[in-house]
C-alpha cells in the first residue's frame, strides 16, 4: 500500500482529504495550519481538513513555519510515497519534496498557467472569467509552476462565488486524483511543461482590496462581491452614512444618467443604485456595521427609512 502525506486546510482540501481516506492509499500524517483564533471571543479553531484527519485518527502537523521545523524533519523521515497539498498555504522545502518517493503533486484550483497563486478562485471570479478549472501539477520550489499532470474545465455562472467554486473544484480534484494516482504508481503518465509566457498570477487577498469603490461598473461590483464571498466580504465605507458589508447585488441592463451612488429607485422591496458608466444594479443582501445580515426589505424597513430617489447613498469617504 502506498504511503501517502496530505498537506491542506480549508474545506476544499478537507472534502478531496475525506474521498482519500476511502481509497488503498495509507495516510500516515495530514498536515494543514495551526488553528486560529476565531470570532470576537477568539477561539480557537482548528481547519477543515484538521477535523477530517482527527475524525479518522491520522496523524497531524501543524508548524507555523514548515522550512526548518521538527515537523520538517519527522515528515521527511517518512519518505511517503507521495505528498499531495491542496490549498495548503506554505511553500514545501526542496528536501521535502524530494522526500517523496513517487511524487509530490498539488491540486490546483485553476486552469494553469493561468492564476497561479493563494487566491486563483477570487481573482478569476473577480476578474469575470467565464470558466475557471483544476489542476493537477508536479510540484517544485517555484509557486505553481511544476509540470502539469491533468486539467479540468468549470464553468463559473453568473451566481457563483467562491464558496460555490471551490466545491465544485474538490469534486473535481477528487476525480482527477482518482486517475493521475494510479498512473503515477505505474509510470504511464508524464508531465506538461506550462507556457511561462501565459503565466498570471494571484496573490493572497489583502485587506485594502475588500472596499469597494464608485469607479465600480454594476457588473464589476457583482464580480467582486462573488468573488469576496463568503469571506472576508466587500464594503462600502459610506453607504447611508455607515460601514455596510454588501453580500449579493443584482446588475441591471438598464441605464442611468444618475452619479455613482446615488439612488435610482427605492421601493418597499427593492433598492437600485447607480454605478460608474451609467450603469445600475439592485442591493439584494447586506450588513451594516455592528447588525446582523439582513435581505432589502427587512433594511428598508428599518436602517434604510427614508432613503429617496435622487440621494447620495454612497461615497468612497469615511
């Protein structure tokens, strides 16, 4: 039975960790990142996939820093069979890698050379991609840029979002696992050199990009809402007056001669805003600072009184 190292974190790599733990494949150690403190009393959390590997008694790692840590060294002494990361979030030492006696692979959630990076799924959906994909890669001491061992296309639809996306990538990933491996133990696959001339990249989400702006178009609004959500989330930093989280917006095809921000139509269930270029779309779901989510109707008829046609809703200002 081949040995087998898994290295991941969130729910994506936690769903294609839990489709492992059925296969021929021994998993003698899962390592994803230290738990975090989480909510306004900072608990403690583990990961997804730390919850999964406890649930079925494998063995987990958890360094702050991989590259000089005990960790390091007791994974190398291993000498699996094959490391296989998802979404893990730290760059694996050369003599980890090299540890590997079949192969270190990583599934990744784009279709390479395209995105490579923390953050493929985000910049793909915020960039309004059509289609986004996985795949499966030899990997080296460069981020993403290994040999590709198999690619799968996903459609990203006009109601996806980062949640969405990546749970049809774990399934996706799992499928394609379930044929690289295989090959990969009898050698009768080989590796794709990726084009360096088409690389992108897509780095770590980071705070400064969560606002959003007037300079927004309706429709780049709705991409970079989806793409933000579930998390960390898109703001306003003035939308009435407060800090408001946005969390699901609908752009319209119609036009307005209306400035950015102002209100086009207000109504008992309904709130269209005019964005840049003349563009409109609806606020569907929101949250303003200190309140719980709330749907349209239930803000208007409370936070959002008085709101008129014509007003100034939001501005770039604090």
């Amino acid at each position: 039975m081949a040995k087998m190292v898994f290295m991941g974190t969130p729910q994506f790599a936690a769903t294609i960790l839990e489709d492992l733990v059925t296969t021929d494949y021994e998993l003698v150690a899962v390592v994803t990142q230290p738990d975090k403190a989480v909510g306004r009393k900072r608990k403690l959390t583990p990961s997804p996939v730390k919850e999964v590997a406890l649930k079925h008694d494998i063995p987990v790692l958890q360094p702050a820093k991989l590259s000089g840590s005990p960790e390091l060294e007791q994974l190398c002494a291993l000498k699996p069979d094959f490391i296989v990361t998802a979404a893990y979030g730290q760059f694996l030492p050369t003599k980890l890698l090299d540890s590997a006696q079949i192969a270190a692979i990583n599934v990744h959630g784009s279709l390479l050379p395209k995105y490579r990076g923390g953050a493929p799924v985000q910049y793909a959906i915020m960039n309004g991609e059509q289609e986004t994909g996985v795949t499966i890669m030899y990997m080296v001491k460069q981020m993403d840029a290994g040999d590709m061992l198999a690619k799968r296309v996903i459609s990203i639809t006009a109601t996806d979002d980062t949640a969405s996306i990546f749970a049809k990538m774990s399934q996706v990933g799992i499928e394609l696992l379930h044929e690289v491996l295989p090959q990969l133990v009898q050698g009768t696959i080989s590796g794709q050199a990726q084009d360096e001339a088409q690389a992108t990249f897509a780095p770590i989400i980071k705070a400064d990009q969560e606002p959003l702006t007037l300079a927004l178009t309706a429709q780049e609004v709705d991409w970079k809402v989806r793409a933000l959500r579930p998390n960390p989330g898109t703001y306003f930093k003035a939308f009435n007056g407060k800090r408001t989280k946005i969390w699901d917006v609908t752009p319209l095809s119609e036009k307005t001669t209306l400035a950015a921000g102002e209100v086009v139509a207000v109504g008992k269930h309904q709130l269209k805003i005019a964005a840049a270029a003349g563009t409109v779309y609806q606020v569907n779901r929101l949250q303003p600072a200190g309140k719980a989510q709330m749907d349209i109707t239930a803000y208007l008829n409370g936070m959002g009184q008085g709101i008129k046609e014509g007003q100034k809703l939001i501005t770039d200002e604090q």
